[in-house]
C-alpha cells in the first residue's frame, strides 16, 4: 500500500459498536478512569461470546451511573442507590438474562449500602462492577464510606477522620461468590475478572480503582489522572487468594490487587426452587422453568 492509501484505512475502535454512539461525547472528566473500566467490560463481553440480547446492565445515580446510560445494551439507569433491588427484580423477571450492575462507591456502599448486603446474603445471580474513586464525583466531591483516612474532601477540609469501608471484605463476608480489586491500570486483569464475573452463577463482586482527577485528586494535590495511574503501577500488589480482611485501602498507601473469592454455593433461586420442592414435590414448578423468557 501506497503512503496515501494508508493514511485513507479507517479503523474503527472495537469499543464503538457497544456505545450509543448518539449520546456522545460522554460527560467524563480528562483523565477520569470509567471510561477505561468501561473498555474492559467491553473486552469482556466481546470475549464471552455471550448474546448481547440476553444482557442487561443497571446502574443508579453519579458518574459511574451514565456507564448504563451510554452502553448498547438493554439498561436501566435507576434512582440513587437502588439499581442492586432493580437488578433484583429484573433478574427474577427474566432468570435467562445475565445482569449487571454498573455503579460508584458512593451509589453502591451509602445509600445503596443494605442492598449491597442482602444481595451479596442471599447470593442473588448478579454481577457488581464498582467502580470506586473514593469520592462523591458528580456532587461536589463529598466523602464517601471509601474515604481513605486522611484524604481531604468537600464536607471534611481538614481530612477524613471516618473508617472507610474495605469493600472486598464486606461483599466476601455477607457471602459473595466471586470477589476482586484491580486498577485502571490493570487493563488485562480488570478485563479477565469481569469475564469470569460474567461466566460466574451468583453474587459478583468487582472493584475497580478509578482516578478522579477532577475533584479527589485536585484537592487533595495528588496530579492528574497520569500521576494517579503512576500510583496505582508503582504500589499495587498482586495477592490472588489473600485474605479479604487485610486488603483495607489507605491514603496513598499500598494497594492489594487480586482475585480474593471464587467459590459456589446455591444461588436464591435455586435455594428457593429446592427448598419448595422438597415440601411440594412434583406439585411445584421451579421458578425459572416456565417462568423463563422463550
């Protein structure tokens, strides 16, 4: 090929055909990192060779929240902190459909805490992909329950003084079956995890560290999304299997990275299909059978 012909190829970016591409340019920050989670859950998909009809993916208020908002799939973006029962719901509806929930810290571990915990006891057939940036991103910057101890924010000026929650080690011990932390400078890992999530029968859950150059790092003079990349490369420390209660965060400190939970156990819906027909024998139609989409 001539120099002229070359420069005539168009390349399309193998992230596109799973975009709305109408609803762009996205609302993202430079140097933000949901964007990268989001080229990974693409990967993901591509990779799984699963039928995009039979995904959906739920996400509920902030800035991670738009990700349902401008993927091609069927997607819901529901009230603040609500997108897990939402999920729920869907999922039960139409047990064929694969579900995933795509949301922040702030959406997922405050006002969407309790469901967290229930979904993650009951061990409801979903995947959680949290992206956690440590604040309130599209707010104002507020803390959030994964602070780190010390980090300046909007409603603490003179730096947190809250435990933050240890994410891993909340959904390990309310019961997830699948449960890892990588950055937004793991772009193999993160993509690898959310394959096996999507592949996964049970309650998943991913974290995913996302800079947010914008508000957590401006104010607290820690660069731009580059230098926060730089940080995740340099202090991350891959431990697969490690011990959930000792992978806590702290500000600017170590960051323990890996798949810490792949285990089975009996989903609701199997759990309550057994359970009912061990009372009603053959009387008793699993849910889930007929109940199933055709």
């Amino acid at each position: 090929m001539t120099e002229t012909e070359v420069c005539d190829v168009e390349l399309e970016n193998p992230v596109m055909p799973y975009l709305r591409q109408e609803r762009l340019p996205h609302i993202w920050c430079p140097g933000c990192g949901i964007g990268t989670t989001v080229n990974c859950f693409t990967r993901a998909l591509t990779d799984s060779g699963m039928d995009l009809d039979k995904v959906a993916i739920v996400s509920g208020i902030g800035c991670t929240g738009r990700v349902a908002g401008y993927m091609n799939l069927d997607s819901f973006h529901t009230t603040h902190g609500r997108a897990i029962p939402f999920a729920t719901g869907l999922k039960l509806a139409n047990p064929d459909l694969k579900v995933v929930v795509y949301s922040g810290d702030g959406d997922l571990s405050a006002i969407g805490g309790n469901h967290l915990v229930h979904a993650a006891r009951r061990n409801m057939d979903l995947m959680i992909v949290c992206v956690n940036n440590f604040t309130y991103g599209m707010t104002g910057g507020q803390v959030a329950p994964t602070t780190p101890l010390g980090a300046t924010q909007t409603t603490m000026p003179y730096g947190n003084f809250e435990n933050p929650f240890n994410l891993p080690f909340l959904a390990d011990a309310c019961g997830a079956v699948y449960v890892a932390r990588w950055t937004v400078y793991h772009v193999k890992q993160l993509a690898k995890a959310m394959l096996e999530g999507l592949r996964k029968k049970g309650f998943v859950f991913i974290e995913a560290m996302a800079p947010c150059p914008t508000l957590y790092s401006r104010r607290n003079r820690l660069g731009d999304g580059v230098d926060q990349l730089k940080y995740y490369k340099e202090k991350s420390k891959v431990v697969n299997g490690a011990d959930t209660k000792d992978v806590g965060l702290t500000f600017q400190g170590e960051i323990t990275v890996g798949k810490f939970v792949d285990r089975d156990r009996p989903t609701w819906l199997d759990a309550m299909n057994e359970h009912y027909t061990q009372h009603f024998g053959e009387k008793y139609v699993p849910y889930g059978v007929s109940h199933g989409q055709d």
